[in-house]
C-alpha cells in the first residue's frame, strides 16, 4: 500500500524512511534520482528531498564511514576522501593508470563542445584525437549520433560515469570558458 505524505518535519519521518532510502542507495550500485526515490517510498518530491537531506544530515553524524554525494542527477553512497586510502587493499580491480595529457585533452574538447565529432576535435586540438577509444573503453565518452556533414560522422559525447568520475551533478557544473576559449585546455 502506498502512503502519500505531502510533508516530512524533523523527528517525525514515517517509519522506515531513512531506512529505505539507505537500502536502495547501497543496492542500486548507481545514483538514485529523485523521482525514484519518490516513487519508492511513496512521498511527494518535495517531501522526499527533506528526507534525503534529513538522511545525509544522520548520516554525516553517524561516523559510519560513508556519506551520502549528490552527483550526476541523482544520489549515491560514497567513501569520504580521506577514509578511501586505507581501503585500497581491498578495492579491486586496481585503478586505472591516470589519463594521458591527450586523452585529457580529447575530453575536455568532448565535455565543453558535445555533440562533436573526431575530425572536429583534431582541428581544436591540430594532433589526432585518438586517445577517443581510451575514453570509450573507460566509459567516459560515447557515440550519441552522426553527424549531418558528408560521409556521417561518429558525434560524441560524455556519460554518466564522466559525471561521476569528475563529481559533476550536471555538464553545468564544468568550470566555465572564458570567450568560449579553448586554448588553456590544449597543447601550447
């Protein structure tokens, strides 16, 4: 049976609230929109985001070693920073070797300009733009098209797992260019 709150005040949560909301975030393995969350428990949006506030603020009090972030549209569990070093023995698979100036390079053109394509990013970049298959085998990048230009052209563009690498909620949130000036995020 669903229950409609309009309303969630401090100390008077229906009963499981915090409990529901930590649960889907653990087993989601993902972020968990607002909407869902909503959906779940049955509370209006409003409603629902108090409780997720009203959870990261229990949770952050709670020193259990995990805190909730707002990232890529929705909400996750994560390890605080300085907790992340002393798991790393038991983290697996190994990390990823960081990306190289190029590859950085490519997806910085990627993030700002999306959709784009790959002759695009070489004539912002004036080298190749290869390193395009790395950012889609880590998941960063993908096809979200063609293009119209002659001979359809791969667009690309970033994913969700770029968000939550970078910590972004939103494309909104990259730093801003100044005079839509690349030059600072390429090779001298």
């Amino acid at each position: 049976m669903r229950r409609e709150v309009d309303h969630v005040t401090p100390g008077e949560r229906p009963a499981g609230t915090h409990e529901l909301i930590g649960a889907t975030l653990l087993a989601a393995g993902r972020p968990v929109r607002l909407g869902e969350l909503a959906a779940l428990l049955g509370l209006g949006e409003d409603a629902t985001l108090r409780a997720v506030q009203a959870f990261g603020t229990h949770l952050a009090g709670a020193g259990l070693g995990f805190t909730l972030e707002a990232v890529a549209g929705g909400y996750r569990l994560v390890v605080p920073p300085e907790i992340a070093p002393h798991l790393a023995p038991v983290l697996a698979p190994p990390p990823l070797p960081p990306l190289s100036q190029a590859a950085l390079e490519v997806l910085a053109v990627i993030a700002y300009r999306q959709p784009v394509t790959r002759a695009e990013i070489e004539a912002m970049r004036g080298a190749s733009a290869s390193t395009v298959l790395t950012l889609q085998e880590r998941e960063l990048v993908k096809v979200v098209g063609r293009s119209d230009a002659l001979g359809h052209p791969l667009l690309y563009g970033t994913t969700e797992k770029f968000l939550l690498e970078f910590g972004l909620k939103t494309l909104a949130d990259l730093p801003p260019l100044q005079n839509e000036d690349f030059s600072h995020l390429l090779r001298s």
